[in-house]
C-alpha cells in the first residue's frame, strides 16, 4: 500500500505536467489515504479534471475538493466588457456614464433619466464575467 506522501507526490507531480500553471495555485493533503485538494482554479473543467486525476490515483479511498472556480480577470477586459453591453442596451444611455474598476470592483458614475434605468445600468454591470463587488453611484435626473 503506497504512503499518504508517496499520494502526495505523485499527484503534485501529476498536476505538474497536465496543467502547470494551476499547480501552483492547487493544495494536496493526504491523510489515511483521504486526499483533499484545495486552493484555487481558474475554470470548472480543471476543477473535475483535478478531481478526476486524484480519484486514479492508487491507494485514494476518497477525494475531498474543496477548489474554488476564480476566473482570472484583467480590470480593463470588465470595463470593456460593461461598456459595450451598455451600448448594445436600449435600456442605458451609455454616453451619459462611466465606468471605473478596481481589480474586479466597478464603479458606476453619470445621470441618468430613471431609476430602472439606474437599476439596469447595475444589474448590467453584474453580469459583466468576473465582477466581485458593483458601487452603483448613479444620479437619477428626470
């Protein structure tokens, strides 16, 4: 029966060669032969594939994941991002606002004509891929 290390090992090992850039950011621990991974991903499908890599393992009797999907996000591709769906919007005046980001924090400034038209111009922003926190600074001006 192999060792909770010798597990390890070859799992880290593993991860190293399919998917080297998320290795770093991806925790194994074994104990009794119960693996738990942890740490972060950027996708849903390195997440099953991780978990899937460690339940071939011999000598796994159970997978715990406990990975987090986090997209990997640049703060200009969401203000893009929210530019351009306010402009295909009929909903927003999208010359009438701007929009500032923070990592993935945006911020929402301008006026605009109507408190649905505040409220869309936030819940657009909260579609936007990769948007953790929206400060909707929007002044309504009938």
């Amino acid at each position: 029966m192999r060792t909770d290390n010798e597990i390890a090992s070859t799992l880290a090992a593993a991860i190293r060669a399919d998917l080297p850039r998320t290795a770093e950011h991806v925790q194994v621990t074994v104990r009794d032969g119960h693996l738990t991974l942890g740490g972060s991903v950027e996708w849903p499908w390195q997440r099953q594939r991780l978990e899937s890599t460690a339940r071939a393992i011999d000598g796994v009797a159970v997978v715990n994941n406990l990975l987090v999907v986090r997209p990997r996000v640049v703060a200009d591709d969401i203000k893009h991002s929210i530019r351009n769906a306010f402009r295909r919007s009929a909903e927003v005046d999208a010359a009438q606002l701007s929009v500032e980001t923070c990592d993935s924090e945006v911020t929402l400034r301008g006026i605009v004509r109507s408190g649905y038209e505040k409220d869309e111009a936030q819940r657009t922003a909260w579609s936007a891929p990769g948007v953790t926190r929206v400060i909707n600074e929007i002044t309504v001006n009938p």
